[in-house]
C-alpha cells in the first residue's frame, strides 16, 4: 500500500468555494488537496449549468458558471494544489498524533492537520419526474441540464420547474430557441425576482409561451426522438406541447454519502457549523458553501467565499500552533506561491 499524502488541509469538494478555500489556505502559507467525486473540477457548476449566467458575484455583471471556475483555479494555481478527482471521500479516523486520516475510494490517503468539507449539495444527481420511459429519452431528447447552449439553437424547447434554473434556462434559450415553453404547476415561481421579470417580459413579447397551471403527463417519440411533450392540468385536462427536447429542472436528489457517519452535527442533509469559525463539533473538521448550516445562513457562493476566508483563519493555529496570525490585507502581502 502505497504511504498516504501528507499535506495540512484536506478539501473535500472542487467546486467554486472549494476552489476559494485552496486560495485562502494558500495565502496563510497552508498545502492542500483537493478530492473531488467528479472527473473535473468545478462542481454543479461544470456539472449541471457550465453556460449559465451567474449575476450575483462582486465585481462581475455577468460570468458564466464556467468562467467563474476557469477564474477560480487560475487564483488558486500559484498555491499548487493536489487535485484527487473521480473518487469520493470514504473514510475519516484520527491518528495518535492527532492528524485526521482521509480515504477515497480509489484506496488512497490523505493525511492532514484539518479537513474541509465543501462538498456543496454533497452526493447529488436530479430529480426525476415519474413519466414512462423517460429513460429511452433521456441524454438525446429529456436533459436535466444544459452543458452547451448552442445545441438547443432552432429546436422547441419545453422547460418544466419553477426555481432559478428553469427561469434562467427560459430566458437565455429564448434567444436561439425556435421556441420555449414553460411548464409549472402554478403560476408564482420560486426563483430571485428579477429573473421572473425578464422572463415575464419575454412572455409579453410573445418569446416564451407559459404554460400554467401544469404538470408534466407523459412524452411521446420514437427511438429516444421526442415529438410532443404531454401536460395536464390537476383536474385532468391533458394538452399536447411539440417538442424537441425537454428540460427539466425539479432540483437535487442531495445525499451526505459516508461523509454522514463521521459523527458530525447534522441538520437533515446539511452540516451544523459555528458561523464564527465555520468548525463542526468534530475537532479539526470544517464546513463551508451549501453544505453548511447556521441560524441565518444565506445558499449563495459569495456567502461560501466568506466562510472560506473565515475557516482557513481558524485552521491556521492547528497547522503552525507555534507561530502567531497576524492579519495582513492581500494588497500589503501579496500573493506568493508555495514552493514544491
């Protein structure tokens, strides 16, 4: 068996506040590596939405959920992280000198002074809905979501859900669609206010057809070639919408995988933290972005990058308990890698 790789924190997790974290942990002068159950880094962000519109980071109108990433492990490179992707984290025990010992499933280990948690919606895979045979259709005509948005240029589109990703998917297909239909079961959406008012609008125009109050029914195609998608309304009217291809955004099926039976504070499928220093109730073990919870906790990537800055103050002391912090403005330091 190959001698485990010692580093001083260990991340769980390469999505975009897992990739902060490597940031922060570098400008204290800290290793880390990176396990990732993905074969990319990025997350749901690569995952689920690379080409969608993320309009709430500082400084940026506008970036694309890849473009973030992109920018993400550009800011952490100079630090020279340890990327382990295509396996999960599996085990976590404690070594008699106090070190936290992480195993993956691809039979490697990790030893670090701390480990981080960043797994985001942890193990996590969509929704389904209960149509028959959606299988035959899925990956050809039934997505759950959009890695380019070219190839949905000139096709019908009909999008069922009512949060964020179904409004946001709605309103930029608009704009090579033939055409968008937007399935929901009611008429308010569950998504930030001013994506509701763009898509509204584009339903004025006539650009987007809205499709309520109604719930998918069932889908008709051959061969995986989807033809007509079938909605019905809760009294049972059924109505039949041409199609090309149907998205469907119902949210994440989201599980802790065996990060749940490291004896950590949960509340449901999410980790407690103290907001102060973002530490669980188990030593050495932190917790930031989605996966973290905490009275007053906000699910938004900003929010993540602050718990990042905040979790790798608290670590320090356990990676140099000799040398003291002081707190220096990134514009004093700068940014200097870590040798090899």
């Amino acid at each position: 068996m190959a001698a485990p790789t010692e580093t001083d924190v260990c991340i769980v997790g390469a999505g975009p506040v897992g990739l902060f974290q490597v940031f922060e942990c570098g400008m204290l002068r800290m290793r880390c590596v990176v396990v990732d159950a993905l074969d990319a880094i990025g997350g749901q962000c690569i995952a689920l939405y690379p080409e969608k519109p993320i309009y709430d980071i500082p400084a940026h109108p506008s970036i694309s959920a890849s473009g973030l990433i992109e920018a993400l492990i550009a800011q952490a490179a100079p630090f020279r992280p340890d990327y382990r992707l295509g396996r999960q984290v599996v085990r976590l025990a404690r070594e008699p000198d106090g070190r936290l010992r992480v195993g993956t499933s691809a039979g490697d280990a990790i030893l670090a002074r701390a480990v981080v948690i960043a797994a985001g919606a942890g193990a996590f895979g969509p929704n389904r809905p209960p149509l028959d045979g959606i299988e035959a259709f899925e990956g050809r005509s039934v997505f759950y979501a959009v890695q380019r948005r070219e190839e949905f240029r000139g096709k019908r589109v009909v999008i069922a859900g009512g949060g964020d990703s179904a409004v946001d998917w709605a309103v930029s297909l608009a704009e090579v669609a033939a055409a968008v239909q937007v399935v929901h079961r009611r008429a308010k959406f569950r998504a930030a206010p001013e994506s509701v008012v763009r898509l509204e609008a584009l339903a004025a125009d006539g650009k987007v057809a809205m499709v309520v109050p109604y719930q998918l029914h069932g889908l008709r195609g051959t061969r995986g070639v989807l033809e007509a998608v079938e909605v019905a309304t809760l009294k049972g009217e059924v109505r039949s919408l041409p199609a090309d291809a149907l998205l469907c955004f119902f949210g994440l099926a989201m599980e802790l995988g065996p990060i749940a039976e490291w004896g950590l504070a949960l509340d449901r499928t999410h980790v407690r933290i103290d907001p102060a220093t973002c530490a669980t109730n188990v030593p050495g073990v932190f917790a930031i972005g989605d996966i973290a919870t905490y009275p007053g906790k906000l699910k938004l990537i900003l929010q993540g990058f602050s718990e990042a800055a905040m979790a790798a103050h608290a670590i320090h002391p356990l990676v140099f308990p000799d040398q003291a912090l002081h707190f220096e403005y990134s514009t004093t330091k700068g940014v200097q890698g870590i040798a090899a």
